[in-house]
C-alpha cells in the first residue's frame, strides 16, 4: 500500500467518524463543529484525487460561509436539546433502515470502482496530456456551455428560496416607527415645517396668556 492510499484510508475514517458524531453529539454547536471537520476531510480527499477546485470551493462555500453562519445561528439560539430529543428512540428503527438502505445502495453503486487496480494513465487533450491542463479551466467550460441551463435554473431556484425564507421569517414589529414611502414620496416641503414670527423677547403676560394653567401653577409652586 502506498502513501497515496493510506492517506485515502486514513481521511475516509476521520470522515466517517465526524460524519457520525454530526448526529450522535448532544450538544449541537459539537454537531457543526464535526461538521466542519467533516468537511475538511472530504477536501482533503478530493485533492488526492487530484480535483483541486473542488477542494477549495467546498472549503470555502461550506465552511467558510454556510457552516459558520449555522454555527453563530446555534450558538445564539436557546436551543432545548432536552425537548428535541424526545422521541428518538421512537423513530430509530425507521431512521436506521432508512440509512442502511442507503448504505446498500452507495456500497452497489462504488464497489465497482473499488476494483480498480491501477490508475489509469493520462489521455492526450488536444496534443496535451491531462496532468497539464488545468482541471479548473474545463470545469469552467463545461460548466458555462453544456450545462449553463442547469445552472441558470439553480441560480434561480436559490434566489426564490432567498426571498421564501426572507419572507417567511420577516415580522413586522409593533413598537418600530416607519413611514410609508408614498406618504414620504408626496410630502411638500410647506407640510413638514411651520415658520412662526415670534418677538425676541416676550413680557410675563403674554408668557402667562400662552402658558396652559397647569404649567403656571406648576412654575409657581418651585421655589
């Protein structure tokens, strides 16, 4: 065995390992930090499979973005693990066919692959050979001429998710003050401000004349 297939062995079992310590810990900011170790480990496998971009997108879009932003989310939710983990053992039997079902089916479908016992060797590419043309340039490519329909309904698919969630979980606060934008729109300059001509200086009169009752007996009474 060499040090290319160790290293595979050795990252599939840290992988394994996170992946199911994701749903076994109580505590869920443990669940999305082995999450993010799980994570790592799968880039780590893509790179020996000589895949690089996918290895730094997925360390950069998953963990550097999605799992963080889950994790602060967690972290400032008051969360009752108690509560949420009642009636686990109600739905396990179903939970674990489910899953060694799936464990089947991925074991069928790779166990193919498996039996590869040589790499296979490099094709020549327009009178290059692969090792020299840049994975992540014919991925690009491929990407924005074959399947730019995909992606287009994907990018389309996430913005209506987007506005779902945003609308979903937007409230309307009672005690906050906002106008309206039309209101705001037709306003005139002479209906926000009133300019009243009054004498630099007024007598105890007039003062008394413009002052409410209540505040006179009330400036009378101060010593």
């Amino acid at each position: 065995m060499d040090v290319k297939t160790g290293l595979f062995y050795f990252f599939s079992a840290v992988l394994l390992f996170a992946a199911f310590r994701v749903i076994t810990a109580r505590n869920p900011v443990y669940s999305a930090l082995y999450l993010v170790l799980a994570f790592f480990q799968a880039a780590a496998i893509w790179i020996l499979l000589r895949a690089e971009f996918l290895a730094i997108a997925l360390v950069l879009v998953y963990v550097g973005a999605v799992m963080v932003l889950f994790l602060f989310v967690v972290m400032m939710l008051d969360i009752n693990v108690d509560s949420l983990r009642q009636g686990f053992w109600k739905h396990f039997p179903l939970a674990a066919g489910v899953g060694v079902l799936i464990v089947l089916e991925m074991a069928a479908v790779l166990m193919g692959g498996f039996r590869i016992s040589e790499e296979p060797k490099a094709v020549a590419v327009l009178g290059q050979s692969v090792a020299q043309v840049s994975n992540t340039k014919e991925l690009g490519i491929l990407i924005y001429t074959q399947y730019i329909y995909p992606l287009e309904i994907a990018a389309v698919i996430l913005l209506v998710a987007i506005i779902a969630a945003i609308a979903l979980t937007l409230r309307q606060r009672k005690d906050s003050k906002h106008i309206d934008p039309s209101v705001q729109v037709r306003v005139r300059s002479k209906d926000r401000m009133e300019v009243v001509k009054m004498p630099a200086t007024q007598s105890f009169a007039a003062r008394d004349a413009a002052m409410p009752a209540e505040a006179i007996a009330g400036t009378e009474k101060q010593p």
